[in-house]
C-alpha cells in the first residue's frame, strides 16, 4: 500500500489463492488462508462486494471442514462481518444488524473458545 503497488499485491494474492485451491483443494487450511487474505487485499482496495462473495463461499467450507468453532472459520465470519459493515456505498440496514449480530455472537464464541485474553477476542470487541 506505501509503495503503490496495490493492483500488484492483489495479483499476487488471487494466484496464490487460485493455486492452492488447485493444488490442495478448498478444504485444505493453507487455502483457506489463502482466501482471508485475498478478501483483506480486495476489502483494503475497497473491493468490498468481491471479497463478500469469496468469503461467504469459503466460510461454508471451513464450517463443513473444521467446524464453528474453529479458528480459522471465526476469523472467516470476522472478516464477513467486517466486509458487511465496511461497503458503506451498498450497506443496508439487513448487512448492518448481520454484521452486529454476528460480531456479538463472534465474541461470546471466541472468548469461550479462545480465552478472554486473546487478541482476537479483544479486536472484535473493537469492530
């Protein structure tokens, strides 16, 4: 982002995600990762439609293969949450309430599962 290159980032991301997603298939963890971070790449872009439809796809996937309650599925709804919050040009009333509920409900479960102390506890609490 300092240096510019933001469209060259993106690039990067999306034909990491895309690669593992061949090699590996969508239910393999590093390809997960691979779809946050696209999703962070395209919502700091202001993206923020494309990175919705990726994400509600993938957090699917991590439900069906790690669960609720799995970090990698609640840092998934997280950043859904942020995304729904963060299109302030297409946001409606429905994505606001979702975006609350499912942060309230992100921080009951984390803070269950994860410890009251942890980070990411205390970065929802923020949102």
């Amino acid at each position: 982002a300092k240096l510019g290159r933001d469209d060259e980032a993106l690039r990067l991301r999306r034909d990491g995600y895309t690669r593992r997603l061949e090699r590996h298939g969508e239910e393999n963890r590093s390809t997960l990762i691979s779809a946050i971070n696209l999703a962070s790449s395209l919502l700091r872009l202001e993206r923020d439609q494309e990175a919705k439809t990726l994400l509600r796809r993938t957090i699917l996937v991590a439900r069906r293969a790690f669960g609720e309650v799995d970090m990698l599925t609640l840092k998934l709804r997280w950043t859904y949450a942020v995304a729904l919050y963060r299109d302030v040009n297409r946001a409606t009333l429905d994505d606001l309430r979702e975006a609350v509920a499912m942060l309230e409900e992100l921080e009951r479960t984390s803070r269950r599962v994860l410890g009251g102390a942890h980070p990411m506890v205390g970065a929802i609490e923020t949102c």
